[in-house]
C-alpha cells in the first residue's frame, strides 16, 4: 500500500502540516485522508490512500 503522504494529488504532507485543524486532503478525489490511528498521541507519517483510489492514482513528489 501506498503512502500518501508521499503523493503529489495530497494538499498538506504532514511536513507541511504547521496547523493540526487543517485535514489532509486527496486533490484528485477531493475527499479527506487519514492516519487511521485510534490512538492519538501515536504520531506517524503514514497517510492511508482514499478508498476508490487504493494507490491507483499515486504519483510520486
């Protein structure tokens, strides 16, 4: 699986991500992308792909 955080379609890698309130988003789907930790005090750089695109549509920074 792919990570998106690592993908040109995402408008905020989690470097960028100065304010925690703005959400990571996919361009390409327009939809929101998650971490997908229940646990929030687990940082992590790993961002999970949309459903529909499931990676298909990655595209390398």
């Amino acid at each position: 699986m792919v990570n998106c955080n690592e993908c040109k379609n995402i408008n905020l890698t989690e470097k960028d991500q100065i304010d925690k309130r703005i959400h990571h988003k996919c361009l390409k789907f327009n939809k929101r992308i998650f971490h997908r930790s229940q646990n929030p005090k687990i940082e992590h750089e790993y961002i999970y792909p949309y459903g529909k695109c499931d990676g298909k549509y990655f595209e390398k920074r």
